[in-house]
C-alpha cells in the first residue's frame, strides 16, 4: 500500500507540474523499487507460512495483489521496449520530414526545443517497424482538409499553438500542436503538414516525445489514429 502511495504521489506531482519530469520519474521508480520489495517479501513470506504454519497468508496474497498490480505496467513496458525499435520520433514522410515550427510562440511552448530531423538510420528503421504509417491523401479541397484537421486535432485535447490555412507562397498548410501523454501528461511535439495536390490534399503528420528515447510505439499510434479521426471527418462531411 506504500508503493501504490508513492506511485499515486508521483502521478500527481508529474500532471500538475508541481515538480520537473525528471522528479516525476524518480518518484515513480521509488514507488516501484518499494513495490518489488513487497513482491519479494509476499514470496518469503509464503515459504514461511508453507513451512511453520504461521497465520498471514491473506494479507500476504493480498500485499502481493496490490504490488503485482503496480509492477505489471512497468513490465508491459519493458516487453514492449524490447519488441519495438528504439525511436522517440516518428513521421510519415521519411524523406522529407515536416519541421517544426520555430516561432517565438512555438519555441515558448516547446521550451526552446527544436526536435532534429531523424537520422537516415532511424528513418530506416522506422519504415521496417512501421510501414503503415504513411501519408494520408483526402480527395477535398485544401480549404476542407484544413478545417477537418484542426477539428480532429481539438477533438484529441491538442493543444494548438498556430495554424496556417493552405495558400499563399508556398501553398502548404500546417498545424502546429502540443499533445500529452494519458497518465503523466508528459508532453509530446506534433505538426501536421497539408500539401495541395491536383486532386485533392496529401496529408503528412510528424509526433516527436520530449521525453526519454523510446516512444514504446506511441508515436507511431499517435498518428495512425489521429489519420483514423481525420478520415473519419472526411467521410462523414455534409
């Protein structure tokens, strides 16, 4: 029950901001060194239970319940970290990779940070892992595709830091957006990029985490289903 305290501690000091990530982490590994510990000591205690007769066994499978619960995420994450490549940015066009924005309002909210393009390296191996994430072509006019993707993008809880309809001089749109991880709302870079084609709009989306080196797929996802959304949008358009 302490462990599942600091972990429960750790999650809300790391959604309300109210210590750096870095912090946030450390409380949670804290929470989960406390939580092997009660796993390892339910199985001693077992062994003495099995052997003297002692009373305990409830609280023992229970301690061991409640600590098994909270080291089964941590666990999925490591499977996951060994089964997926190790990459923390992922975009559908791995040729050309939309850059982010680096106005004073994007750079204020990305805390300076410009996520580099991916190294050849990681764009190969990003096409081996996940070669469904490609761009998304709508048959709608520009206008359309525009006002579609920052509906799905509100519709997700982006937050959006600018917006540019397509046109002008280079007749590209672009929304650029902050999104957040579900439990510790760590936050992670977004920008969707609207290229006019003859008939019709290719859409390219690039999701970068500020956090860690592996994205244990969730950038990857991150895009598929906000693709999902936008198609979604299209077919059921007016």
């Amino acid at each position: 029950m302490f462990a599942l305290a600091v972990i429960l501690l750790g999650v809300a000091l790391g959604r309300t901001e109210r210590i750096e990530i870095p912090a946030a982490v450390v409380v949670l590994g804290a929470g989960l060194v406390v939580a092997i510990t009660a796993v390892l000591l339910a199985v001693a205690a077992f062994f003495v239970i099995w052997g003297d007769g002692r009373p305990g066994f409830g609280k023992a499978l229970g301690g061991m319940l409640v600590a098994g619960a909270i080291v089964a995420l941590p666990a999925w994450m490591s499977i996951e970290a060994v089964r997926l490549p190790r990459l923390s940015d992922v975009t559908t066009d791995i040729n050309d990779p939309p850059a982010f924005s680096r106005s004073r309002k994007a750079l204020e909210m990305r805390g300076g940070r410009v996520p580099a393009d991916p190294p050849a390296e990681s764009r190969a191996v990003q096409k081996a892992a996940y070669p469904g994430v490609t761009p998304l072509t709508l048959e709608v006019t520009p206008q359309e595709a525009y006002q579609l993707a920052l509906k799905a993008a509100q519709q997700r809880g982006w937050t959006i830091i600018e917006s540019t309809a397509p046109g002008g001089r280079t007749g590209v749109g672009r929304i650029e957006a902050v999104d957040h991880s579900l439990v510790m709302r760590f936050p992670l870079d977004v920008t969707v990029r609207l290229r006019p084609l003859a008939a019709g709009v290719r859409v390219d989306m690039r999701s970068s985490s500020r956090v860690g080196q592996h994205d244990l797929g969730a950038n990857a996802r991150r895009i598929q289903t906000f693709f999902a959304a936008l198609q979604e949008l299209v077919d059921n358009r007016e």
